[in-house]
C-alpha cells in the first residue's frame, strides 16, 4: 500500500513541479515566476540600491567613467569615441534591454517569436512595407561611413558585453513574465530601431484615402473640404521669406490622366490621427536673459518603458546632453556646450502608391511602359512561436514592395496590387547627422550636419550661444510634378515615377528672421512662393495658437515658456463655441441651461479638471460627426480636417455655405447638443471632468495594466499645445536657455529604469502631468566632477 | 526539536540549491531528506512544508521589504490579487506545499526499504 501512496504522491508532486515549470496558453511558467532567487522576486531593486560600481571591460581602450545623478542620469565620460559608445550600448542596455529588443522586433516584423500568431498579420504587414530591406539598405550606408560604422559598433559591443554577462535572475522581468531570452545584438538592429521611427513619423498618408475620394467628390468639392494648405497658416518658414532660385527645373505633370480609378467604393486605410510635436526657438531680443532659448516636445506614443532614455556624452570634441533612443548611439534631441536643437515631423508626402498591372496567368511579371518586367523577390521569413513558420515571397517592382495584394488586402479590401514608393527604403544615414549634430560648433557645422538627415523629414529648431535662431523644414524630397503622388498613381508608366532628388540646401529654412522667433508644430511648410512643389498632412490648430503667443512674447522667461508647453487654450474653442451658442437655441432642462451659461463664460482653457472642456469636447465630437455623416458617402475615417471643418461653420454662420448639413446650423447646434447631454450625463456620474473623460494612458509595452498609469490628471488634448490625448502626447518637453551658462530643463513621461520593479520606472511621470520640470545637469567636459547631485559612479577600467 | 532542525536543514539546503539550480529543487531536497529522516509521514510533510515556506518567505522578504513593495504590488495585480501580503503567503505557501508533498514521499519510500 505504502508504494501505492508513495507512487501516488511522487506523480503529484512531479506534476504539480512539471505545470508549474511550463507556460500554459499566454501565463508564463508561474513556478519559475514566483522563485524568489532567480524569478520575479529579482527584479525587486532596493530602493536604496548603491548603483556604484566597479568594471572590466578589455574592450575599452581607455579608462571610463559614469557619474549617475540623483535621478538616474548617466553622465559618460570617455577619452575617445569607441568608448563613448561602447558605454552608452553597454548603459542602455543595463536599464532598457527588453524594450530595445521589442521594439527592434516590432521593426523588423518578429514579434510572433515570442507572442505567437496574434502578432502575425502585423509581422506580416512590417515585412511587406520592406521594413527590413530598407533598414538593409540604410545599415550598408551607415556602414560605409567610418564614423557611423565605429558609432554602431562600438554601441552593439557595448550591449553584448552586458547581455554575455547576465544569467536568467538578472534578466528583465517581462522576459520572464513572456517567457524568452535575450539575444545578441547587432547593427541591423540600431537600423531597424531608426526604420521604426522613420516608419512612425511618415507612416500615415491620405493617397489611398485622398484616391477614394476623388471618385466620389466633385474637384469642387474637393478643393473645398481638402485644400491643399488650410487658409490662414502660420507656415513653418514665416510666410515671406525669400527662397532661392530653385536649382531644378520643375517637371510638368504628364498630359494624359496619370491616376488610375478605382470602382471599389470600400476600401480605406486607417488613418492615425495627428502625431504631432511642437517646437520652437526665441532670439535673445524676445527674452528676458538675452539669450535664446530653444523649446522642443516631440508627441509619440506614451508608453512604458519610455521611448526617450536622457544622457549626457563626453569625449574629445563633444559634450553634450539630451534624449536617446535606448537601441541606437548618440543624442536624437539635446544641445551640446554651443548649439541647441529640437525636431517637430514634418509632414511633406514621402511615401506614394503605384497601382501594379500585372501580367496575366504569370505571377511573376509586371507591366512597365508595355514591357514585361519581372518582379524582384524577397522571401520573408516569419517565425511564430508554438506555430509552423511562414514565409511571405514579397515582390519588389520599380517603385517599390507590393504592399496590399489579393493575399494580403489593405485594411477594407481593396485587392488591387499597390507598390509602395518610401524615402525610408532609401540607403539614408540620419545616424551621421546625429554624430555631426552631437559635435556641432556652430550654425554651419550644425547645418552640415542635419543634411545628412533624409527620412523622417523634420522640421529642425536651432539656437546657439551667439544668439542665432533657425529653422529648416529638413529631409530628402523628390522634384514632384502638380499631385504626384497626392493619390495612387499609375505604375506601369515611367511617367509617373519618382524624379530626381531636391538638393537639399534648398529646404526650406530661415535663420534669424525679423519676427525675433521661429515655430513649428507641424502645419504647412512655407507659404506658395517657395519653388517646389509638395503636399502632405499637415494641420493648424497648435501652430495658430503657438505664434499667437509667440509673437506677443517680450522678456519671455523659462518660466513662461513652461507655460507655454503646457498651454491648453483651444483655439478651436475659442473660435467655434461663440457660434454654437450663437445658434444654439430652443427648450432646455435646467442642468443643460446651467451647462450653457458655464461654456459662456469659460475661458477656452481645456484644464484637467474643468467641466467645460468636457461639455465643449463631447458636444464638438457630436457637432463633427453629425457634420460629415451621410455627407457624400465619405467614410468616417476620411472626413475633413476639424480646422476646415471649423472654417466652414464659421463661413455657414456667415452665410455662405454649399454644404447641405451646414444649412441650417440652428438644427445642427440643437441636435448635436441635444446628442452631446446624453453622453455628459453619463459622463457626469463620476463627476464632469475634462480628464477623466479623454483618460491619458501611459501604457506598458505590454499592455499590462499593473505596469501601466491611466487617467492622469492632465489637461489639454490635440489641439492645444500641451497635446496629451489618450495615448499620444508630449513625450519629452525640454527647455534651453542658450546663455554664458546653458540653463536646460527637460522631463518625459516615464523614469530612466525600464523595470517596473525599479522606483526610477515612472518617477518623473508626476512631473510631466503637472507641467513640472527637472534641471538637467550639464557638466563641464573634464575628468573630475564637484556637482554633489552626482551619487553613483561607474568606474570602467580596460 | 529534531523536527525543527530538519525544517532548518531543509530550508538551508534548498537556498543554496536554488543559487545554482532551478526553482524545482524545492521537490528534490525535501524528497531527499524524505528518504533518510527517520520521521512518519504526518512528520515529514510537516518538515518539508515548513522548511520550503521558511526559505521561500524569507527569500521572498529579502527582497519585497527593501523594494518598499513596489514590485510585489504590481505582480499581485497581475495575479488578480487584492493586495502584496495575499500575494506573499500564496508564493510561500505553494513553495510549502511543493516541499511538504515531496518530503511525504520520500518518507515513504525508506519505510518500504
């Protein structure tokens, strides 16, 4: 008996051992987890933890050190450029390992290795994009630079020297929680992290849209409620500047229809709304130090573990502060001890579809000005986790991947093979520009360098310490014909495709201009005299109402422009809500009268806590959608934008409309309020405020809530200039006085330490929800340091 | 006061197993010790338990009370806990089950030698 039971008992225990040592479905192996020395329980950091320490690394070629600030921020001093970078990999990898691998895997397409087939359609469609041939194609240049190719690997050298070093407890705890390990980095990897950002920031685009459209609107009609630029902007390059002659002849479009049409009335790409940023810099006449002060929040996606890790650099020739992306060298966004500069995206169309004609009953063949051309094929190889592997051929053409095919339909349907025809599969090197820029001197050395910065196309801010202030709307374009590219285009002509590349010192720029400031926060680039031709997705509201306050700015101070960043007057309020309550009228309940006469008297400010932020935005949602429903069978997705549509009522209530709905706008304010009290009923059981009902999400990578922080008590939305939507906004605002003495403040919704267990993973994100900021310490370049916020060191001998 | 140097044993011998083996040695210990003291099963199970909740839950300590529960916290909450401490005793008692089931075994077989 007693052999039974232990037989028994053994095949329990062993099976208890056994579940718990395997994931089931998504729940990761929970035995391996909870182990308290080598699971979950390592990843609990003392909140007092002693970060200094001593290091070997033979691959150093002189001795290094890291001065850690009270806030976690390293500051590397190196004696030459190896091994600043060797230590910036080796750093960002201590603190960020997992997200870096993520987010190279997100770029690449090989999420479903470690989440399995859910993540398959959206490895499938990074592959078809030619996401990987273009970070390729970009890594064989920045390997054919010496500078860039030391800079990377020197970074990847850094990195795999921590990675070899670490045994299963020191992994980061969400590669326990998912369950797969670490592996060694390599260049392709800071390619395809760049890639990713490039594919962010020019990834959205109205030409399969904007082709729809065309089918069902008249040109009028068109013209009308998608113009080209929105009237009134305040365009990037002040409007007025004298462009130089344009080097290029401008091509004229092809005479015969170059557009193809399309009968299939339901297709449609999902639009992502308004990524957006804000920049800008004020001349020393305009501030109260006399310096000029440079101010930059790029809005990304808010997420854990933040995109932005902050770092100061130092080596012979360099000394400068800022913002990296943890997975590739040097600082994106920062200043340095003579020159400041920020990035806004700037939304120049680089990205057009061309509609393949494929050779009948051959597969393999195309047509090209009535020849048979024959498709370049790239196996793509999609490994999924616990699932047989997959491999995607993917056709290249002359323009470019086809992206959508009847095998894989663009989001809606539409079947019709596309090419798509990216500057991001261009061999471009924007780490080169990094490296020029971290080391710039001066105005020229700085322009020498974002010329190396081709895609994403940005709208660059600049200011130094002699006092100059510049913008250029920087990026690599192509000499466009009238529209090329606004829509899908033919592409078995050659006359439809892509001509010869703009110099680039003919971007548009400005440097210190009359008006004393300059300011982009992603609206049209120049006004219509500058010589090429170009569209894009630009938008208003943020830029109307940063130059409004700008060009009032006399004796501005750090402080204000704080204030400014965190702004949340709606100029969209402020110009739209007298005319809703001007025709707003007709029987209403006490509470909706009592709503009425708040928004009359509320000062356009969409504070976190205000009711009437909440009662404008929900009414303004209703007055929009009702607006553009049923108008003309436009989709949803592809209404106009709020600041035409705000045009258009202000133009109806003057009396001159030709849209049907905007006829009567005493009907449309009833029935759109009327709509809108529902919704603020519900809304105002847990009482009526602006935050809690747009609920800013700063979300973990992995969409864990008990790692994420929602509804954050902070104002403002996308058309104010502290943009902070749902799960966009501003994702490191930054501040520099260019004085004697550069005086920088700067914070990003997040902390320095990737690990949740870390009280440095989300210690700044209080800050950033009430508009505070940190002072970031720049020191001197020198072996020695006296600033007493500097508590851990890093010693890292050869 | 035998059995409680045998929940000691346990517990010692089982943290230093886990430096360098992976988490299941919290079976093979306790089964191990099972076979050679000379306890009735009752006894055994007791010392397995203890020893492997004693270990567990004061590893787990080591950790969380430095960390001020920031982590703890978070991980109950992915584990639809309500709170750390309910988070704590179920780790250390699935530990101590895991230790006590084993020992029980392991005590059976020496009686059946």
């Amino acid at each position: 008996m007693r052999i039974v039971l232990a037989i028994v008992l053994i095949v329990i225990t062993g099976g208890l051992v056994y579940t718990l040592d395997h994931p089931i479905s998504d729940l990761p192996a929970i035995g391996k987890l909870v182990d308290p020395i080598n699971g979950c329980w390592a990843n609990a950091e003392p909140t007092g933890k002693n970060f200094t320490t001593d290091l070997k690394f033979p691959a150093l070629k002189n001795n290094t050190t890291v001065w850690l600030d009270d806030r976690l921020v390293p500051h590397i001093h190196a004696r030459n450029d190896h091994d600043i970078y060797f230590m910036e990999g080796y750093i960002h990898a201590s603190f960020r390992l997992w997200q870096m691998d993520m987010e190279t895997r997100a770029a690449a397409g090989r999420v479903s290795e470690v989440v399995g087939k859910k993540a398959f359609d959206y490895d499938r469609k990074q592959r078809r994009k030619g996401m990987v041939y273009g970070a390729e194609r970009s890594l064989q240049a920045m390997e054919s630079d010496p500078r860039t190719k030391l800079m990377m690997d020197a970074y990847s050298e850094g990195i795999n020297t921590y990675i070899k070093g670490l045994k299963y407890r020191d992994y980061p705890l969400e590669y326990k929680l998912m369950g797969f390990e670490p592996e060694p980095w390599t260049n392709i990897k800071s390619a395809l992290l760049l890639k990713y950002m490039a594919d962010d920031l020019t990834g959205s685009t109205n030409d399969i849209p904007l082709s729809y459209l065309r089918e069902i609107l008249s040109p009028e009609m068109l013209r009308l409620l998608y113009p080209e630029t929105i009237a009134g902007s305040a365009t990037v390059i002040p409007a007025g500047t004298k462009f130089d002659k344009p080097s290029l002849a401008i091509p004229v479009a092809p005479k015969d229809s170059t557009f193809p049409h399309f009968t299939t009335k339901d297709f449609k790409e999902a639009k992502e709304d308004g990524i957006g940023s804000n920049n800008w810099a004020l001349a020393g006449s305009r501030t109260k130090n006399g310096a000029a002060i440079l101010c930059n929040d790029p809005h990304l996606g808010l997420h854990l573990p933040s995109l932005w890790y902050e770092v100061q650099l130092q080596s012979p020739g360099m000394n400068v502060y800022g913002a990296t992306l943890s997975g590739a060298p040097g600082v994106i966004i920062g200043f340095n001890d003579s020159v400041s500069w920020g990035f806004t995206n700037n939304y120049r169309d680089v990205k057009d579809y061309y509609l393949i004609k494929k050779v009948d009953d051959d597969g393999s063949k195309y047509w090209f000005d009535g020849k048979q051309m024959s498709y370049t094929k790239r196996l793509e190889t999609i490994i999924i986790k616990n699932e047989l592997t997959y491999v995607d051929t993917v056709n290249y053409t002359t323009h470019g991947p086809v992206i959508y095919d009847r095998q894989f339909p663009a989001e809606g349907g539409l079947k019709k093979p596309l090419a798509m025809c990216w500057m991001g599969h261009k061999a471009t090197n924007e780490l080169l520009a990094v490296y020029l820029m971290n080391r710039a001197t001066d105005y020229e050395s700085w322009v020498d360098g974002i010329l190396n910065f081709q895609c994403p196309a940005q709208n660059m801010v600049y200011a130094d310490r002699k006092g100059n202030i510049a913008l250029w709307g920087q990026g690599q374009f192509i000499n466009k014909w009238k529209d090329q590219g606004k829509y899908i285009m033919d592409g078995s002509r050659s006359a439809t495709k892509w001509g010869d590349l703009i110099p680039m010192r003919e971007n548009p720029h400005i440097l210190n201009p009359a008006q004393g400031y300059v300011a982009s926060a992603n609206q049209c680039v120049t006004d219509a005299s500058y010589p090429y031709l170009y569209n894009g997705d630009f938008i208003e509201f943020r830029s109307w109402r940063i130059n409004q306050v700008l060009s009032k700015t006399q004796n501005a101070s750090i402080e204000d422009m704080f204030a400014l960043q965190n702004d949340t007057y709606s100029t969209l309020a402020a110009s739209t809500l007298p005319v809703m309550l001007k025709n707003l009228s007709g029987d209403f309940s006490t509470t909706e009268k009592a709503y009425i006469e708040q928004l009359k008297k509320w000062d356009y400010q969409l504070k976190a806590d205000g009711a009437e932020g909440a009662l404008f935005q929900i009414w303004w949602y209703f007055l929009y959608n009702r607006t553009w429903s049923g108008f003309s069978n436009v989709p949803a997705l592809f209404y106009p934008l709020p600041e035409r549509t705000m045009q258009l009522i202000l133009e109806a209530d003057s009396g001159k409309t030709n849209i049907p709905q905007l006829a009567h706008l005493n009907v449309l304010m009833k029935l759109s309020f009327k709509e809108a009290m529902d919704s603020v009923a519900k809304a105002s059981n847990s009482g009526l405020a602006w935050y809690k009902v747009k609920n800013t999400t700063v979300k973990h990578l992995t969409n864990l809530p008990a790692f994420s922080y929602d509804h954050l008590k902070i104002g403002g939305w996308g058309n104010t200039v502290n943009a902070a939507k749902s799960n966009h906004g501003p994702s490191w605002r930054m501040v520099v006085q260019m004085g004697k003495e550069i005086e920088a403040y700067g914070v990003y919704p997040g902390g320095q330490s990737g690990n949740p267990g870390s009280k440095y993973y989300a210690d700044f994100l209080p800050k950033w929800v009430e508009g505070k900021y940190n002072k970031l310490i720049f020191l001197p370049n020198a072996d020695t340091q006296t600033n007493t916020n500097l508590i851990y060191t890093w010693t890292a001998h050869q | 006061m035998r059995l409680l140097i045998f929940i000691i044993l346990i517990a010692i011998l089982s943290a230093i197993a886990e430096m360098s083996f992976p988490w299941w040695v919290i079976a093979i210990i306790p089964f191990v010790a099972g076979i050679f003291i000379n306890k009735k099963g009752g006894a055994s199970f007791i010392a397995g338990f203890a020893g492997i909740a004693l270990f567990w839950l004061v590893a787990v300590l080591i950790k969380d009370i430095p960390n001020e529960h920031i982590l703890s916290r978070k991980m109950a909450t992915i584990f639809k806990l309500p709170n750390y401490g309910l988070l704590i005793l179920v780790v250390t008692v699935l530990g101590g089950l895991i230790g006590g089931l084993a020992a029980w075994a392991g005590s059976l077989l020496r009686k059946v030698n």
